[in-house]
C-alpha cells in the first residue's frame, strides 16, 4: 500500500530515502534515464524509470554497487522549496518530463519540494534521513513493467523494486521470507499443479480453471453454500447484463463507469455488464411488498462480475477481470442491524478459521469524500458497524475515507502462514441504495418503510481467496480440500487390477483416488506425487494384496503406515470432518 507523506515512519523515511539513492545511482549508470515516482510501501519501496534498454539481474547489481558509493560518500539530504517557474525550468531543462507531469497536478497554493544530495536533486515531498550513510541494508530485488499512473494510454516505464532494514541481520530475515513467497507463488504453483492458466489468446486477467483448479473451486463452493444454508440465507441469481438505467439508479453509472464494461446492443439499448450483484438484489426485492415480519431477508448469490482493471494491475488470482464473489444483502429494520452485523462477523471468523486462518486485522472505513445520502444516514450506520465490532470486543482501525460511495464497511483483513495480510471479507451498511430502488415494507403500524441493508462478502473474490490459500498451505492443502486426496501406486503391473478395485470402493465412500499406472519405476511414481503435494499416497505391492491392507504415506512425511481398508477411510473421513472446529450455528 502507497502511503502519503505525512503517514511515514522511520522504516518508511529509511526506504524512501533509499529509492532517492537508487534514482541518483541510475542517473550516473544511465545519463538518459527519466524518473516517474519512487515510494515506500510496507515491506519494500519502487521507483518508475523509463529507459530506452530493458534492465537486467546484471544492471541491478551495478546499481547496488554505485549506490553502495553514494552511500558511503554520506552527502547531506537537503531539502529545498521552489516556485512553480523555477520547479518546471530546472526539471524541464533536465528533460525529466514526468517531474513536469507531477508539478502541473500540484496545487497552485501548495510548495513545491525538492531534495539534493550530492549532485542529484529529485522533485520529492520527503522525508528523508539525514544523510545517506544512514542507509545501513540495502537490496535490489525485481524490475517489472509498469504504465505510468497506472493507465495503458500511456507510456510503460520500468519499475525498480528494493528494500532497505535498519540492519542485515533484519534485512537476511526479510530476503528469505521473499525466496519463501516466491516458492509460495499461486501463479507458479497453478502452473506446476495444473490448477489454472491465464490465455494470452482470450484475453488478460481471465481465468481457466483446469479440472484439478474447478475441484478445488467446487470444493470452496460447495463449503459456503452449505453454511449459508445453515444460516437461513435465500439463493438467488441475476443476469450478468443490466441496462444503464439501473446503474443510473444505483449510482454506479457515476461513480464506477470507469471499472465497468459498458456497451451498446443492436436495438441502441446501452448495457452494462455487472461489477457488483447489490442491484440485481434490490430488484429481487421489489417484486413484491414485504412486510416487517418477512425481515430479516438475506439473499445470497455465488455472482459472477466484470470489472475493468487495468492492465497494468492485473496480478494471476489476485486481481482479475472477471471474478465470482459469495455475495449476499441482508434487508432488515432499525432494530435488527447491529445484530445483524455482529452474526456477519461469527460467520467470517467461523469459515476463515476453518479454511485454516487464525490472525486477522479489522478496519472500519468511514465516509468517503464522494458519497451518496444524508449525513444522519451515514452516522446511523457508522455506529451499527462501530457498534457490532465492539460488543464483539474486536480490535479495529479506522480507516478515514475508505468506504464504499453508499455506505461505511467494515474489512477484515487475514494473515497467511508468512505473515502476510490478505484483504477478505467485507460488510458494508447501506441506507442509501434501499432509498435509491424505493424499496419498502409494511411496518406494525401500517406504515411503508425503507429497510437497511447489508452487502457482504464472506470469502470476496473466490479467485482472489483461492490465490490466498494457494499461498498459505504452498499448494499442500489439508485432505478435505485437496483436489485429489489419494493415488495409488502399483508396483508392478500385476497389481493395478486389485488397484482399480480398491480406488472404487474407497470412491465410494466419498474419497478422490486416481491409479498411477504409468510405465515408471515405484520411486518415481513416489517422487511425482509428491511433486503434486498429494495428501496420501498408497503403495501397492504383493503384500497389500494377499493381506487386504492400505500402506499409506502421509505428504512430507517419510514414513509408511499399514491400515486396514476400513480404518483408512475412518481416518480420511475424520480428518476431512475435523477441517473445522464444532460451532453452534444461529438462524
């Protein structure tokens, strides 16, 4: 996450004064280099350059190691205020075109910074250290593509990744998280256990799930569904085109045709394909009047949607253009919100805690600065959410400005086996769509209302949720949710008859087996099943024939248990049973 200036901390301003280092390292490497903007993110920071020659590992350590001069020379950060003139004379004359960019979106009231050490000068807000040899651990990591301001309109730049620790040994611990993630990577990870693929041909940011990857989808699927059930949520659907009038409505033809796919039919009809499942919902709604005693209604939907992100963010699972959210809208009275929200929060902790998360963090995010509805609309459910998070005795952050245009949210961040936070679930509170659609119920009296609803997503994105947890178990997912849970190896050709049977019969207690009855040797057999992370691999030989018993060898384990057939499928049946803690449910 990009932060503002005035949010930086001493490892920000450590960083960020560190991207300053590498931009005067490759001004001295490459006299024609173009700057674009350099800052620190949690772990790292980057610096856009444009140049005409595509940067190597090689180049990168020749930055380090000019940078590693500039350091040591120790010069001074100086920081320095123009006027409007003087910025665009001094960044124009160095034909750094970018800078000029950046200054023509500066206010006219606003200074305009800059900060010199030795003989580079950088149009930066700071901060910055107090001199380079403050610069202690340093570390080239990556150059990607990376469109300037994020829009492929306009011209590609190279993105420089580092990162810089006050010490060694924390930067040494940091470098092999990174080699860690790496091997954790969803997208190489997809690729070696052929769970998906992105096709250059169809188009970017869309998914193929390959039948391994559509199990595994199945299989988070079919969980959800099943708890919604238990929840008494009602399944709905909806088409994935709308005409505009009802993005009109919903205010999203405002303040999201941006990252919408609109277009226009042969009949001049303008559609827009869905971003988000809420006014599909809201239509569901209207059809009929309700009444207060029909509330709460909560509609879920598995819907699929179509946002148009550019090109440039895309990123494998985690940032796609057509994704499926487990979406689900909550129509209540004024008297049932809080409670509401506090069940939304039992369910996400329920099934992130069974998809194997423990730690999380929570932020309430408050108005935004374009907004729709009242300001008494706004604090009603700023305090429903504020309210639910503290009778939960939950820990939460504010993040000022960070809701959704009709309403405050509460996000529920995870952390996966690295440590790494992982945006998630979602609750947002809504008085202004019900208000938008006309919705309404009949109240005790006798009187038309307008409910409250709640939009939430408990999973998110099913594509981004699966890149997480693709990550998190590094592929070795627990037997309940591994596409193929068991394979069997024979050992020689005689076996694969008693092989096949045994697969049928351990199929029909609900179990997926394959036979590896490919030409190989047993160990090779063995070393690609494990390449495939499979949970457990069973042996086939002589022995397991005569005596009717299963030698099965756990993933990552070396060792080799004998069990017979019935107490083999018990311990599967319970380990897939057991992926969950017993919860009470409450309707």
């Amino acid at each position: 996450m990009v932060k503002n200036a005035s949010e930086y901390n001493e490892l920000d301003t450590l960083r960020h004064s560190c991207a300053h280092v590498m931009a005067h390292a490759i001004k001295e490497l490459f006299p024609d280099a173009k700057f674009g903007v350099g800052p620190p993110l949690e772990n790292t920071f980057y610096y856009d350059v444009e140049l005409e020659q595509r940067l190597t590992d090689e180049d990168l350590r020749a930055i380090e190691k000019k940078m590693a001069e500039i350091i040591k020379a120790d010069h001074l950060f100086e920081r320095k205020v123009l006027s409007r003139a003087d910025a665009l004379k001094f960044f124009g004359d160095a034909g750094e075109t970018y800078k000029l960019d950046i200054i023509n979106q500066i206010g006219e009231a606003d200074d305009i910074c800059a900060y010199a050490e030795g003989d580079f000068t950088d149009l930066c807000r700071g901060p910055h250290v107090k001199s380079t040899g403050q610069i202690k651990a340093f570390k080239l990591l990556s150059v990607a593509g990376a469109y300037w301001r994020g829009d492929e309109r306009n011209p590609q730049m190279q993105r420089i990744y580092g990162t810089a620790f006050p010490s060694q040994k924390e930067l040494n611990v940091y470098l092999r998280s990174v080699e860690e993630a790496k091997r954790r990577d969803h997208r190489k990870l997809g690729k070696e256990l052929e769970l998906y693929s992105f096709q250059e041909m169809a188009g970017p940011g869309l998914v193929f799930y390959h039948p391994k990857g559509g199990m595994l989808r199945y299989l988070i699927e079919q969980f959800i569904r099943e708890e919604h059930l238990k929840r008494g949520y009602l399944f709905v659907n909806g088409p994935q085109i709308l005409k505009s009038d009802v993005w009109k409505t919903s205010g999203h033809y405002d303040f999201y045709k941006e990252n919408m796919f609109i277009y226009t039919d042969a009949e001049d009809k303008e559609y827009g394909i869905k971003p988000m499942n809420c006014p599909g919902h809201m239509l569901i709604y209207k059809t009929k009047m309700r009444s207060y005693r029909d509330l709460p209604l909560r509609f879920f939907e598995m819907g699929n949607v179509c946002r148009y992100e550019k090109s440039g963010v895309l990123h494998g699972l985690l940032r796609v253009r057509n994704f499926t959210q487990d979406d689900a809208h909550i129509f209540c009275l004024p008297e049932q919100l809080e409670h509401e929200i506090e069940k939304v929060l039992d369910f996400i902790f329920f099934v992130l805690k069974s998809f194997g998360f423990k730690d999380f963090e929570i932020d309430l995010s408050t108005r935004p600065l374009d907004s729709i509805g009242s300001d008494e609309m706004w604090e009603k459910a700023t305090a429903a959410l504020r309210g639910a998070l503290e009778k939960k005795q939950l820990k939460y952050g504010v993040e000022p400005e960070g809701g959704a245009f009709y309403g405050p949210k509460i996000d529920v961040r995870i952390k996966d086996a690295l440590g790494r936070s992982w945006q998630c679930s979602t609750i947002q509170c809504d008085f202004a769509l019900p208000e938008k659609f006309k919705l309404e119920y009949v109240s005790p009296e006798g009187a038309a209302e307008i409910p409250i609803v709640l939009h939430r997503a408990i999973l998110g994105s099913v594509e981004r949720f699966m890149g997480t947890i693709v990550e998190h178990f590094a592929g070795a997912f627990p037997l309940w949710l591994a596409p193929l849970q068991t394979i069997l190896l024979p050992i020689s050709e005689k076996h694969e008859g008693y092989c096949r049977d045994l697969a049928e019969r351990l199929s029909a207690e609900g179990l997926r087996v394959e036979v590896n009855a490919a030409n190989d040797t047993l160990n090779k057999k063995i070393r690609n099943a494990q390449k495939e992370k499979i949970p457990y691999l069973i042996v086939v030989g002589d022995k397991e024939v005569e005596t009717a018993t299963v030698n099965a060898r756990a993933y990552g384990s070396q060792k080799q248990t004998e069990y017979s057939e019935q107490d083999f499928v018990a311990k599967c049946l319970e380990e897939i049973k057991n992926k969950q803690a017993s919860v009470e449910v409450e309707k």
